[in-house]
C-alpha cells in the first residue's frame, strides 16, 4: 500500500509570486507549477481563490509571529514578577524562621 506525503504549505507570498510568474510574458501555468514543484490543480485553486477575494485570499491558518511575540514576552514578565515574589517570599521567611 502506497503511504501518503504529508500536505505541504505554502505562504501566501510564495502563492503570489507564483500568479504573479504566470502573468508573465512567455510563460505558462504548466511551466510554472513544474518550476515551483506544486500540480496544476493545486495551482488553479490558488489562481480562482484570488480572483474571488482578491488581496485577503490566503490568510494563514496561525498566528502572526508578532502576535506571537507580544504573547511570548506578556508571559515572559509575568514569569519574572512572580519568580521576584517568590524570591521576597523566600528571604522574609528566612529571616523569621531564626
């Protein structure tokens, strides 16, 4: 039994890039897909999801890394602020346990 490959994604500018190749002058869709490695189906969705919603056709499935970023370093400091009550906590009960 033949195993499948997993899904391969792509960004959305490597999508553009792609229609924007096959606008080109001198080239085709065929040639293109066979350029970049993807079918000529996979392709065509791309080439109708762009024409119908234009700029916002391929939005991403995750989070921006800025996002991400603002998350990660929100986090970050909270860590901190409750890594330096701990560390109060500590020394206070240092000094009354003697």
């Amino acid at each position: 039994m033949k195993q499948r490959n997993p899904y391969k994604r792509y960004s959305s500018e490597f999508k553009i890039e792609a229609l924007k190749r096959a606008c080109e002058e001198g080239s085709s869709d065929k040639s293109v897909c066979q350029e970049l490695g993807i079918s000529t189906r996979q392709f065509r969705r791309w080439r109708d999801e762009y024409r119908l919603l234009g700029n916002d056709a391929f939005p991403g499935q995750g989070k921006s890394r800025d996002k991400e970023l603002v998350d990660l370093k929100r986090e970050l400091a909270k860590v901190k602020q409750e890594r330096d009550f701990l560390k109060e906590a500590a020394t206070y009960f240092a000094k009354t346990s003697k």
